[in-house]
C-alpha cells in the first residue's frame, strides 16, 4: 500500500496535485505576502502536467531510457543456461466474463521468450509471476500456458509463481537458479523497465544478459498533435519517471548506459 502511494505521489499527475493543492492553500491562508508565491505554485503545477502529458516529452523520456535497454535483435544475443521471463504481461482467466486469459500491452514478453527459445538462446525458460488477486491463477502459470501453444515444450520451463513485485521476481528466482547452479541468465522483460530489472537481479548475484523487447516509442515527423496533452503520454511519464526513480534506489542509476 505504502509503496503505490509513493509511486502515485512521484508520479506527474500526483506532484502536479500535491504542488496545485499546497499552492491553493497558500494562496488561500497564508499572509498576503505569501499569496502570490501560492498562486505560482497552482501555475508551475499545470505546467508541470502540461509538459509530461506532451507526446514529444513523454516519447522522449521513454525513448531514452529505451535507447539503453540493450540489444535489439535476437542475433546480438549470446547464450546463456536460462532465460528470466517477467511478469505483468498478462492476466489469468475468470470464467464466466474472461473465460480466456487477458493479454496486457506487455505480452511481448511472452512472444520474445518463445522467439529466443527457438533460437537456441536458452534451454532453459523460467516464468516469474504471482497473482495479487486471491483465486487467480500465478501468472507464470499463464505464461507457461501461452509459451506451450507457442512450441515452447513443458521440459523447458520452470516457474516461479509467488513473486509480485520486480524486486520478490529477483529474489525468487535466484533463490530457484541457484539451486539448479545457474548464475548466468537472458533477462526478458519491457525496455522501459530493463533497467531498473537488471539491478535488481544483479543485486542477488546473477550475471544478467538483457534481452529486452515491448519497445513504445518509435520515431515519427513532428506535428502540432505532439504538444497538445494526451492522457496516454501522461501515463507513459508516469511509468518512465517510476522506472528511474526505482532504478536510483536499488543503485543503477538510469543515466549509465551499459
């Protein structure tokens, strides 16, 4: 709980409300000397709303951290003994309204983890993913199902359904690698969250190899449409600005490019 708030709080839309609210309030209680101060804070609040709710600011953020994900293409990858496929790509079924599982906008994941497999990148497949919800399948287990219809045989995966934070998906499956004496894995997970991940798993010990793949931002001609405020834009600087800030505190700050 206490970690969402601080995510929604360092989020754009939650400084430009905790700025906007405090400058209200001085503007409306303080001492007249301190009411235009107020009022500036209300203003630097919805140009702080305004700039990371622009396409060509959010796409900027997003494409930087992208940019130093790692490699691309399959065939820029080395081998390794096994490959950490993380959740938050898709959600299980719940008969009788989802009678089939949900594919969120991550489900890439799945599909790049079938393509390294294939390629022979890993013999080894290992799905980190829990459920919050109580009664819903691990989404490892999901993943598992998916990569099966995808090729993917069974005697090559392995799952780790109790995590449901990036940082429990680290701790969980080291603990599993090691007891099978892996220390040196592809890491499959979204570019915009490679970096923060990798610390992560570092962190335990590992030797990680990204492997990332989901990649949002694109390059496009500029128009007029790219400074007008968009609530996908806004959500997507929420996700970056989290994704740095969770990189600076496990230590791997965002701006070294490895």
């Amino acid at each position: 709980m206490i970690g969402k708030l601080v995510i929604a709080a360092i989020s754009p839309l939650g400084t430009a409300l905790l700025l906007g609210l405090f400058g209200l309030a001085v503007h409306r209680w303080a001492a007249a000397p301190w009411r235009a101060r107020g009022l500036r804070c209300v203003l630097a609040a919805l140009a702080w709303l305004w700039l990371w709710s622009m396409p060509v600011a959010s796409h900027a953020l997003r494409g930087w951290l992208e940019a130093q994900a790692g490699p691309r293409t399959i065939d820029a990858l080395p081998a390794a003994p096994a490959m950490v496929v993380l959740g938050g790509a898709m959600r299980g079924a719940r008969p009788p309204l989802r009678p089939d599982p949900d594919l969120g906008s991550a489900a890439d994941r799945v599909w790049h983890a079938a393509r390294l497999y294939r390629a022979g990148k890993a013999p080894l497949v290992v799905l980190s993913g829990g459920s919050a919800r109580p009664g819903q399948a691990p989404e490892a287990q999901v993943m598992g199902q998916l990569l099966s219809e995808l090729g993917v045989p069974a005697t090559a995966l392995a799952t780790e359904p109790r995590s449901i934070t990036t940082t429990e998906n680290a701790a969980y499956t080291a603990q599993l690698l090691r007891q099978r004496h892996i220390g040196r894995i592809l890491l499959v997970t979204s570019a915009l969250h490679m970096s923060r991940a990798r610390a992560l798993f570092e962190r335990q010990g590992l030797e990680v190899i990204p492997a990332p793949t989901d990649y949002e931002v694109v390059q496009r001609p500029f128009d007029l449409l790219q400074v007008v405020p968009d609530g996908e834009a806004l959500e997507g600087s929420g996700r970056a600005i989290k994704e740095i800030v969770g990189a600076l505190v496990v230590g791997q700050p965002a701006i070294t490019s490895r």
